[in-house]
C-alpha cells in the first residue's frame, strides 16, 4: 500500500462522483423532452447493476458512503430510464414504465435482504467469494450498459446524441480515480480491470464525437468550400453562354418540335419555317444550307440563327 490516506480520500470523491453523475443528464432530459440517442437498455443495465453492488459492500461492511452509493446511484438510473422509456422516440405507455419499476424494486429488495442475510456471517467467517462473485457482476453489468450507447454513435457516424457530457465527464472521473485509488491502496488487479474497461469506454465516446466533429464541422469547412469554388468553376462557362444569349435575345426565335423528330433533310425545315422565324424577315429557301445542331437550325448564308426547342 503505497498511501492510505489518499486512496481513502480519492475513493471517497470518486463515490461521490458516481453518486451524482447522473443528475445533469436527468436535468438535460426534462429540458428536452426527448431522449433519442440516449438507450433505455443503457439506464436499465445500469439500475440492475446497482443491485449486485449494493449486496457487496453491504455484505463486506464497507463504509456508509459505499452502502448509500450503489443506492443513490439505482434511484437516479431509475429516473433517467423512466424519462427514456416516457420521452420520444420510445413513448411507452405510464403504465408499463410503472410495471417494470415495480418489478425492479421488489427484486432489489428481496436480493438484498435475502443474500445480505446468508452471506454476510459468511463473509464474517472468511468466506468471501460469494461476495465477490456480486462484485464482478456488477461490474460487468455497468460495462455492458455501455455497449448500447455505441450502437446509436454507429447509426449517427460517430455523433453523440442525447447523452450529456457533463454526466459523462463527472462518470469517466469516478473511474479514473477509483483507479488511482486502488493503485496507491490495496493494488487490487480486478479493480483496476474493471474501473480501466469503463473509464475506457467512456473514453471512446468522448473520442467518437471528436472525430465526427474534425469530419463533419472542422475539416467539412474547407470542404464545402472548396467544392463551392469548384462550382463556381465550372458554372462560369454557361454564365458566359447566357450572356452572350441575352444579347441576341431579339435574333433567336424558337422553333417547337416533336423530341422523336429525324431530321433526315435538314432543309425541308425551310419550307415549314414563316418569315416571322427568321431574324431578317426573309423566307428561308430550301437551296440556303441548314444544319441541326444540338436542337440549333444554323443558317450557313447568316449570322442569325434559329433556336428549335426539342
């Protein structure tokens, strides 16, 4: 044990961090009205983890801090889930949101009391493995509430949503100094293993919404841009042909035309055309040459054209 003061008082602030953490995304969900991105798995698994924790340090005789957390902690989850199952996208009717609390609490009371009970003299007589065997899964079911909250980063390209990072800073410090803690304490290696695989996943959180942010907000600047430039680039020739129509706007007439049309003998299109569809008012001839180009009747013998709409 390197030094048992301070890993006394580094567990007792991470204990309080994990007692609290919960409350600005509580706040955050109210102020919303709306959870998406924010899984109700995640609150649940968390809630009944709660449970397990709660049997191991009551059954180990740990301080009252450590009792009253994995309490405090299940009543804030329970909150928060009550808010994910009742806010949209899921909108569960009250009463199933009241059947599952119901059933959650009665299960919490009749595990505590009944494994606090029969493991308790146990552990007064040195066997602790029953007691551990809570420890680690409560361990396992907080670290696996974490896995439904990557499922919604995968759906949204790495984006958090939903998710206050308040709550997720106060939550990732919780671990790092129960880290510490147990490191300059007692050097308990499972500890340490399971404290390092949540702060690690919160972690990632953090990191997945940095990288969609350098994607989509920093790096999609120069991006777009780039791209408007490019745009602008290749918009300026048909600016310049407009221009140069709308000058000639009094020599161009158009001429409308089946779009199955095969002009076989581009000057047949002579004898169909009046005066009037000629900018210089005189009748094309069939022995003046035509050409159609693109939907454009070019008289060969002038500088005025006849537009054909196709």
């Amino acid at each position: 044990m390197i030094s048992e003061k301070a890993a006394t008082a580094l567990a007792t602030v991470a204990t309080v961090c994990w007692c609290v953490q919960l409350i600005p995304q509580i706040i955050y969900n109210w102020k919303k009205k709306d959870c998406t991105g924010l899984p109700p798995l995640m609150m649940f698994l968390w809630v009944v983890s709660g449970i397990p924790f709660a049997i191991y340090f009551c059954v180990s005789n740990g301080n009252v801090i450590l009792q009253v957390q994995p309490h405090l902690f299940m009543f804030f989850c329970a909150i928060s889930f009550v808010q994910s199952c009742y806010y949209p996208p899921v909108s569960m009717a009250k009463s199933k949101i009241v059947l599952i609390i119901a059933t959650v609490i009665a299960a919490d009371i009749g595990m505590e009391v009944g494994f606090i009970l029969w493991l308790r003299p146990l552990y007064e007589k040195g066997t602790t493995w029953p007691d551990l065997i809570f420890g680690i899964l409560a361990s396992v079911l907080l670290a696996v509430g974490l896995l439904p909250p990557y499922h919604e980063l995968a759906k949204r390209k790495g984006r958090v949503v939903g998710i206050n990072f308040a709550f997720l800073f106060i939550d990732s410090l919780g671990a790092w100094l129960s880290i510490v803690s147990v490191i300059l304490g007692n050097m308990d290696t499972m500890g340490i293993i399971l404290y390092s695989i949540i702060a690690g996943m919160e972690l990632g959180i953090f990191v997945s919404h940095f990288i969609w942010w350098c994607r989509f907000k920093w790096l999609a600047k120069d991006k777009f841009v780039d791209e408007e430039n490019d745009q602008i680039e290749k918009d300026e020739p048909c600016r310049k042909i407009e221009h140069v129509s709308s000058k000639d706007e009094q020599q161009v007439t158009s001429y409308n035309l089946d779009d199955k049309s095969i002009f076989d003998d581009a000057s047949s299109i002579a004898d169909n055309l009046d005066p009037s569809h000629t900018s210089d008012g005189n009748v094309l001839s069939r022995t003046q040459t035509l050409h159609a180009v693109h939907g454009v009747v070019v008289r060969t013998e002038s500088d005025h054209y006849s537009r054909l709409s196709v």
